[in-house]
C-alpha cells in the first residue's frame, strides 16, 4: 500500500531526474562531487523545496534551459555540473 509520504517523495525524485534531465547535468560529476554528499544534499533540498508550483512550471515551459532557475535550492550545483561546463 502506498501512501501519502511515498507518493510525495516519487514526485520530488522525478522533479529531481527531470531537472537534471533539462539542464542536461553530468550524473556522474554530481555523484560524484564531494564523495556523492552533493547528490545527498540536492536530493534532501528537493524533498524540502517550496517552490513547488514555479519548478513545475518551469520544468514544463517552453523557455531554453540556460541555467537552473533562481528559486531552485540546487542551482549552483546543478549549474556547476552541466555537461558544458565539465
């Protein structure tokens, strides 16, 4: 039976895959970024974001995906490790 605390954490892990996914962010250099601590840390950022309702607008805009939003808890990281910049 599923409930309500794992339905809220698939969603936050899928906005998390589809974030990466959009900034085209290198996996394996934020897992491995400070000994994968920076992956532990971008995931609890997720599951404790506010900014629910403007992620998913993001996410499904049309807009060019240059950079991580300003309201995303992960942006620096996540900018840090996009694949044109590794």
């Amino acid at each position: 039976m599923e409930g309500p605390i794992v339905r809220h954490v698939e969603r936050r892990a899928r906005r998390l895959r589809d974030m990466i996914d959009s900034l085209d962010v290198d996996e394996i250099a934020l897992t491995r970024l400070e000994r994968g601590e920076a992956y532990v840390q971008a995931r609890n950022n997720c599951l404790r974001c506010a900014s629910v309702g403007e992620c998913l607008h993001w996410l499904q805009s049309a807009n060019e995906k240059n950079a991580a939003p300003a309201f995303c808890p992960n942006r620096s990281l996540f900018n840090k490790c996009r694949r044109h910049l590794v």
